[in-house]
C-alpha cells in the first residue's frame, strides 16, 4: 500500500543528492509511498511525487498497482536489459514505471514547471536509473514555445510557427504568452542531441521509445526516422492517439489521425493495439493481432479510436 508523505519529508531524504530548496517548493507537495516494488528482481520503497496545486492534472491519487506493468509486453521485453526513451515524461509517472524493468530511462520533459518534479523523482530513486533532461524533441533545434491547454501549465505540447500539428502564428503564441499559458523552452533534434549524450553501444540498448506530446506525436515520430534508420535491430514505440482527433461521427476518418498514421508509415513501422498481449482482432488484422493501417484509416476511423498505439517495425 501506498503511505503518504510530505514533500519536505521525501526531498530531505535525498541523502548524497542535491534538492534545493527551488526545487522542493516547485515540486509541491505531496508523495506516494510505495513499498516492496519488485524492480529488477529486487524488491525496493518507490517515492512519487507530484504537484496538487496549480494544477488539477497532478491531484490524483495513485492506484495500489500504479508500479506495476499493465503492458505484458514491456516485462518480457525488458528480461535480457535495455533502455527506454520517455518523450513527453511530465512529472515522472511513467518513467518511474519504466525503471522496474528498463537499465535506464532517458525522460524528456521541456515543461519547465513539471520538470522539477520529474528531477526529484529521478533523485528519490536513484536505482530506477532515470535521467531527466530539460528539452523537447523538435525537428529544428533552438527556442521553441510550451503551449498548455489551459491556466496551470499542466499538460501541453511544444510549438512554433510555421511547425508542429497546429496551425500557429507569432501572433498566437503571444496571445497564449499574454494569457500566462505559453513559456519559451528548448527543443533539440532528437538523432545529433542523443549522439552527443550516449555511446553508440547504449543507443542500440534502446528497446522502447515512448511518445505522449499533447497531439503532437505524429510530428516527433518523423523526426525520429534518422534515428530509427541508424539502428541495427529497431525498438518498439508507443504513442498516444490524442483524444481530439476524433471530430465528426462514427464513420468520419479526422484529418489528424490520418496525419498520424501516416507518419508511422513513413518511419516504417505498423500501429498495433497494445491492450493486450496478443492483441484482439479488430479493423484490419494481421494474425491475431489488431493492427491500424494507413489505408484502412481512409474509413470509419473514429469508430475504433484508442488511447494508445503500440508501434512495431515492418516485417519484410
């Protein structure tokens, strides 16, 4: 069972590490407790923290079984080693799960407010082996804005005008800066920034890439295709199919799912639906499996929405 903790309590705690006092008043305020998570084979005491003010996105309260796979694929997949790559990590919730099972989690988070949070959490349990770093995934390197959906800077995406899934103007952008719901970030291109921090040897130990930027997903897999294509054996990808590319009825295909589904075709890989091991048949299949193609998404493509995709390399 989860124990509650204060945040002054969990970032004192940080024996050996530095946690400012910036960071613990940023990182507000509340810590789950999770005792005797199986990571590795070993069982250890996982703390999560997460904000509960400013924020509706981070007051939540996390499930008993919160730690633990519900993909049957990432346990069998992580058994012999290998590294994960978080895009879009927010405060941390899935990168702590990931480092169960992963050597290493590489956590991307450009949001300069849930940052913190995922950087105390990295500090918290060092043995999950999370490093977080600071920036987005762009297909052009250099200043970029954080747009959020709302007041808060809870969840949002990175943009620029003339990029990106939305269609954006200088003039935008500062209507949402003026509006305190935009920030200026960093975004870097993913195959240069990844050369300069990791050894040839440690980018082929990556096994999963997983991508969850606010409908902003089918941008980042293609800047991806670089990357992708200098790997010997290719890692699985898991990205969001975004709750708003759903306009229309039941038998209307949105223009954004297409857009998705096209990317993924472009980088050569398949859309399967992960909720299962051996993945239900519906739609187009393949096997057993349910898999979405590019062509099948030309018709009733709503009526099969999910939240998530498992993307898996081509067969040839």
């Amino acid at each position: 069972m989860p124990r509650g903790a204060t945040a002054r309590e969990c970032v004192s705690s940080c024996v050996g590490q530095k946690c400012s006092r910036k960071i613990s008043v940023q990182a507000e305020n509340k810590v789950d407790v999770f005792v005797g998570v199986p990571v590795r084979g070993s069982p250890h005491n996982i703390a999560v923290m997460f904000r509960t003010e400013h924020c509706g996105d981070y007051v939540r309260t996390h499930k008993e079984d919160y730690l633990l796979h519900d993909r049957p694929m990432h346990k069998s997949h992580f058994r012999d080693g290998g590294y994960v790559v978080d895009i879009g990590a927010c405060y941390g919730d899935t990168p702590l799960v990931y480092g169960t099972e992963a050597e290493k989690t590489i956590a991307f988070e450009p949001n300069p407010y849930t940052f913190p949070v995922l950087e105390v959490n990295a500090k918290l349990n060092p043995f999950l082996n999370i490093e977080p770093h600071n920036v987005g995934i762009a297909d052009v390197a250099g200043t970029w804005t954080w747009r959020s959906g709302g007041a808060g800077f809870c969840n949002g995406e990175i943009v620029k005008a003339g990029h990106g899934h939305w269609d954006v103007t200088p003039e935008d952008l500062q209507k949402a800066k003026d509006e305190n719901r935009a920030i200026d970030v960093t975004a870097v291109e993913f195959l240069s920034y990844m050369k300069s921090k990791y050894s040839s040897e440690e980018l082929q130990k990556i096994k999963l890439i997983k991508i969850d930027t606010e409908g902003n997903d089918k941008t980042v897999l293609r800047t991806l295709k670089g990357f992708l294509d200098s790997l010997p054996a290719k890692p699985l990808i898991e990205c969001e199919w975004f709750d708003y590319f759903n306009k229309g009825g039941p038998e209307d295909t949105d223009p954004n799912s297409k857009e998705l589904f096209d990317a993924i075709e472009y980088i050569g890989y398949e859309p399967f639906d992960p909720s299962q091991f051996e993945m239900k048949p519906v739609g187009h299949t393949s096997g057993s499996a349910r898999v979405y193609t590019t062509s099948w998404t030309g018709k009733s493509q709503n009526r099969h929405k999910l939240p998530d995709l498992m993307l898996m390399p081509k067969r040839i």
